[in-house]
C-alpha cells in the first residue's frame, strides 16, 4: 500500500486498511504523540544529565524544534 503520514504525528503507516488508520488516529488523537514524544525526551535528557562524566558529556540541552 501506499504510505501516509497520521495526522498529527511523526508516524507513517504502510498500507490499505482504511479502519486501522482512523483507530491509530483515535490514539494519537489530542497530541497524544507529542506528550509521548516530550516525555521520551525529557526522560533521555534525565539520564544523559546524570550519566555525563560515563557518557563524557559536557552538557545537556534540550532545544524546541518545531
């Protein structure tokens, strides 16, 4: 099938059934994706902060994108 980016999302489906794209929608429906998204971030930042001297970091900034 043809791919098609979910409204709202950074997701791409591959395929043709009509319902399973309306019910991922349903999912990521009131920027569900993007407070996931936010959480993952922030979360990795968390542990790249804390790691810095294992990981040899210096710093950790997180930057909007969007």
């Amino acid at each position: 099938g043809s791919q098609v980016q979910l409204d709202l999302t950074g997701i791409f489906m591959h395929g043709k059934i009509p319902t399973l794209k309306i019910s991922l929608v349903q999912i990521f429906r009131a920027h569900l994706w993007q407070k996931i998204h936010e959480s993952l971030v922030m979360d990795l930042c968390q542990v790249f902060d804390q790691e810095l001297d294992a990981l040899e970091i210096e710093t950790v900034q997180k930057e909007t994108i969007h």
